[in-house]
C-alpha cells in the first residue's frame, strides 16, 4: 500500500468511531512507519481515540511519548496533542509525561508550543488542579513572538478561569492590558474572553 492509499484509509477510520477502540493496536504498529506523515496521522488518532478510551491506549503511552524528542517538529507537535488528548480523558494516563510536556512552551517551533498550549487546556479540562504553580510558564506564551502562539495563550487562562479562578487572578491587569495594547485583533479577544471567566 502506498503512503496516498494507506492515508486515506486513516482518513476514512477516522470517521469509523465503531471501529477505534479494535484499531488501536494497529495504529500503535504504525508509529513504525517510514514515513513521518503516517507517524503523525497516527499519533493524532491515537489522541482522539485516546480522549474516548483513554485505558485502551495506556499500553501504547511510552510509544506515543517517544516522539517528544523527535528532531521532526510535526511529530514532537502531534505526540504533545496526543498527549493532551488522552490526558483530559484520563490524567493518570498520562501523568508520569506531564511534566515533560512544559519544556514544549519552549520549543523553537511554533506550533510545538502552540499545541502545549492545547494539550494542557485539554488536561485543564479536567484536571485543573495540577497547573497551580505553572501558571508563570502559560505567562511567558502570553507575549510569544507567534501571533498563533499569542492568539491561543489566553485561552489557558480562559479554561482555568472557569475552574481555578484563584490561578488566573494574579493576572488580570496584565491580560487587560494585553486586551488593549496587542497588535493582534483576536489576541486582544481573548484575553477579555479570559478576564470576563473570573469577574462574572
């Protein structure tokens, strides 16, 4: 099967909700492939189908967390979605690679670090708890170089708003600040999106 063809059969799994939890061993099989895109297809469904069944992919963690150190970037970015994915489904999963995935707001890729950013709003989803002491991490993103990277930041704020208010108040001048002051239309947004979670 060439990599077009067996492409499209992910593609059309994807769809196949019936049939995710049977194919994850054989998704795990392709984080072997020779051929980075199909790698990163299936780490990203592993992900979703990780969100649903989390217990069901807690054998192939290790194999999808092999990843955070690929030199590809697209890989590194869909192992720490991956990651985020199967860890709203179940923190514990995924928790031993938590901590690993904070060096991710660092990375010299942009959209590495943009999907940190999505992979702990989805572990903040619920698991709010554990982001206590790391807030001044989701600050730095807050003045990214990457308007995606600054556009995506304060809805980390957002999400631990709604659930840890007391996380987010130390910084609702600087989020008011940066909702009138930043260059980017939709950066200011939602950092007021962020402010109006803990001032309703």
């Amino acid at each position: 099967m060439t990599e077009s063809e067996l492409y499209k059969e992910l593609g059309a799994l994807t769809k196949d909700r019936d049939k995710w939890e049977e194919s994850i061993p054989y998704l795990s099989t392709l984080l072997n492939h020779e051929s980075a895109k199909i790698k990163a297809k299936a780490l990203w469904m592993l992900g979703e189908i990780g969100l649903v069944y989390p217990l069901s992919v807690q054998n192939h963690v290790d194999e999808i967390a092999f990843y955070l150190d690929s030199p590809v970037p697209l890989l590194r970015e869909r192992a720490v979605n991956a990651l985020g994915r199967i860890g709203r489904g179940s923190y514990q999963v995924i928790e031993p690679y938590w901590p690993e995935l904070f060096r991710f707001a660092f990375d010299e890729e942009p959209k590495v670090r943009l999907n940190f950013i999505w992979a702990s709003e989805n572990i903040a989803t619920n698991t709010p708890e554990v982001y206590g002491n790391f807030m001044p991490v989701f600050e730095t993103l807050l003045h990214d170089s990457d308007d995606r990277v600054r556009m995506e930041a304060p809805e980390i704020f957002r999400v631990l708003g709604k659930r840890r208010p007391e996380f987010v108040r130390p910084y609702v001048n600087q989020l008011q600040k940066i909702s009138e002051t930043d260059s980017n239309r939709v950066v200011r947004i939602h950092c007021l999106g962020a402010i109006k979670t803990i001032i309703q």
